[in-house]
C-alpha cells in the first residue's frame, strides 16, 4: 500500500495504528505508520515512529528488521548505518524490494548518486510497479537538469498509480524546471484534488507562480500550505521570498524568521534573510547569514555570490573575488550572474581583461544578459577600444528595449 502513494497511507496509518494498539513493540508497524505519515507530510509524527523503531531494533535479526532500520535511520538523518543495515538486508533478502529503494534513498544523501540509482533501478528490475523508485529516479533527473527523462520516469509512476499524488508533485517540478508552467500548474493542481490537504502541492504550485511573477497567487497558496502545516519552513520560505519580490521586505523578514525558527538548519531562510540585510546595505549583518547558510550547506551558490558581493560592497575585493569563483565552481551552468559579478571586481581592479573575459563568459551563457553587455563595454572601453565598446553599449540597449 505504501508503495500505491498518498491515497493509501491514511489506511495504513489507520491499519498500523490499530496493530500497535494491540502490540506497541511492532516495530513493522511503526516503519509502515512512520512511512505513510511522511507521505502525508506528518514528519514530526514519521520523525517519532522512526526514532522508535531505532529504539526497538537495537539488534536486529531478519531482512525485515533490517530494512525498517535502515528505513529509520535514513529519515533520522544517518545514512551511513542505513546504507549498513540495508545491505544486510539485501543480503538476507536478495528480493526485497524496499532494501534497494530504501539504500538508494541513503546513497542520495551521502552525494553518493551512482549508487543510488544502481539501487533505485535494481528496485524497479525487481519490481515493474514499483513506484516509488521511479519517483525518486525521476527526481534525480529532475535535480540533474535532465527533464525529458525525469518526466518520462513520473509520468511511468502515474501511469501505473493514476492517484499517487507525489508523482504529480514531481512531475509538475520538472515541468516547473523546464520552463513549462502551465503543465507544472496542472499536476500541482491535480495533486491537491486527489488530497485537498496536500502542503506540498499548495507549497509547490506557489512556486510556479512565483517563477511566473504572479505574486499574489504564489504567497495565497503558500499560505494555504501553511495553514494546513504550521511548521513547514520551505513553505514560510518560499512566502518570504514573494514578499521579498514585492517589496516588502518586513513580512519577509518576519517569514524567514519563522522558518529558520521552525528548522534551525534551514540553509536557504539564512541565505534569503542575508539578502534583506543586503539590501538594507547592513553587510556585516547579511556575511553572518550567508556565513551560516553555507555552514549549513556548502553548495549553496547563491549564498556564496551574495556574499562576494557584500565583501565588495565593503572593500574587500580578494575576498569577493573567491566567494564569486567558489559560485562558479558549484554552479558552472548557471553561473551566468557569478561570471559578471567577478568581472566587475576585477573592473574594480583595472584588471580589464579578466574582466572582459568574465563578462563574455557570463553572455555565453545568458546571452540575453544585458547588464553584462553594458559592463563588457565599459571595459573595453577602458582599453581603448570605442569599437567593441560602442556595439556592446548598442546590444546592451536593444536587448533592454525588448526589440
């Protein structure tokens, strides 16, 4: 049943519920009730029953034992005894489906992607309908840009479960990655009349409209997100930046504080609440934030080029410089902004042809970026070189125009 989605994990929660009433030390139970109230987005109540079943299975004996372990530990937070246990397990049971799909999930969080998808695959060799893993394959093409394949995985997961809500909310974030809005909407929206209580969907279709600067409707469904889950910090987040895009920067604030409140680990409230500070022009204030974003996660390139800038705007050029090249190197693909923001420290320098060559890279990859149009002309014309100069300057305009 878990396996079929959200439409059956209230009965499983309701099943295991009824089961450990009788027998409170099932520790398959609480792996199955811990699993569905995660589907549902219940995580402090998936977080307690998988801090039980750790408890319970100190020493474990079966593949069964061993897979709910490793299940636990993989949503404690502890990848590497989960990835032990489900190996064990594998070993024990070479057909146990969750062992595989459960390791892979542990691989994903130790970075270790090859591996999860070895596993995540094996889950669907073992299993045609497995549909878990062909959502969370497909999630993974989503987060390796590679959006036709990822849709194709959901699209498989839908198809064999034409109710499993959390395949639409993938499906609909890779179409949200792909530029595709209106199918993005559609899948959120599906999701949300299978469960009208799914803050996900609420909180990933205010996403799409955010991405399509519809403001208002993007804070109305994070809201709706929230008021079905008061303690979901991506949803606060996310609202927060919709405020930030409006302009009003107290309400973000105030929503970044609250998640950073409700989950003190959540990197990216730290990284946006730095980038209030910053445009309040109190620098050492947004470093400090954007300091502990990526403490929190050090791939986090925006945090890094937001803080080159707060080191530029404070004088510290050498320092700019290497948050700024850091960025690039996390991101090279959308490191479009990251190249400009560098080349205009090295402007600073009077060091015009790396600067040069920063703004080109930086139109390489956007090249619709007018902004480095107008500074590749300054340098150049800080060369001599009126030529260049004069048609950057005249590309700079056309592309502002619109025309």
């Amino acid at each position: 049943m878990l396996a079929r989605g959200q439409v059956n994990a209230a009965t499983v929660v309701q099943e295991s519920t009824a089961e450990l009433v009788k027998n409170p030390r099932n520790a398959l139970a609480l792996r199955a009730r811990s699993g569905a109230y995660y589907i549902i987005n219940e995580p402090d109540q998936g977080k307690r029953d998988a801090e039980e079943v750790e408890r319970l299975l100190a020493s474990a004996g079966s593949a069964q034992e061993y897979e709910a372990r490793c299940y636990a530990r993989w949503r404690l937070g502890k990848p590497e005894p989960a990835v032990s246990d489900c190996t064990r397990a594998i070993e024990l049971d070479p057909k146990f489906v969750w062992s595989y799909h459960n390791r892979g999930n542990a691989y994903n969080d130790k970075r270790d992607y090859v591996k999860a998808l070895v596993d995540w695959n094996k889950a669907i060799e073992l299993d045609s309908k497995f549909t878990p893993s062909y959502n969370n394959r497909g999630v993974y093409y989503t987060n390796t840009r590679d959006y036709d394949r990822a849709i194709a995985d959901l699209s498989k997961a839908i198809e064999i479960d034409p109710r499993y809500g959390v395949a639409y909310n993938s499906r609909g974030n890779a179409y949200t990655y792909k530029g595709d809005y209106d199918r993005a909407i559609a899948d959120h929206s599906k999701a949300i009349e299978l469960d009208g209580r799914d803050s996900r969907a609420y909180n990933f279709r205010g996403l799409v409209y955010f991405y399509k600067r519809d403001y208002d409707r993007a804070i109305a469904d994070y809201s709706k997100a929230i008021e079905i889950y008061p303690r979901f910090p991506a949803a606060y987040d996310n609202r927060g930046s919709a405020y930030y895009y409006k302009g009003q920067n107290d309400r973000a604030l105030a929503d970044y504080n609250q998640a950073i409140g409700i989950d003190p680990q959540w990197s990216w409230s730290y990284q946006n609440r730095g980038l209030v500070y910053y445009d309040r022009k109190d620098y050492d204030r947004a470093i400090t934030n954007f300091d502990k974003a990526i403490e929190l996660n050090p791939q986090l390139s925006g945090a890094y080029s937001a803080r080159g800038l707060s080191y530029y705007y404070k004088g510290n050029i050498d320092q700019a410089i290497a948050d700024y090249s850091k960025a690039i190197e996390i991101d090279p693909q959308g490191a479009s902004p990251f190249y400009n923001n560098r080349g205009t420290a090295y402007y600073f320098r009077k060091d015009y042809q790396r600067a040069i060559a920063d703004y080109t890279k930086a139109i390489e990859l956007n090249p619709k970026y007018a902004l480095a149009y107008s500074n590749r002309a300054n340098a150049y014309q800080a060369l001599g070189d009126t030529v260049s100069a004069a048609s950057d300057r005249q590309k700079s305009e056309t592309l502002k125009s619109g025309s």
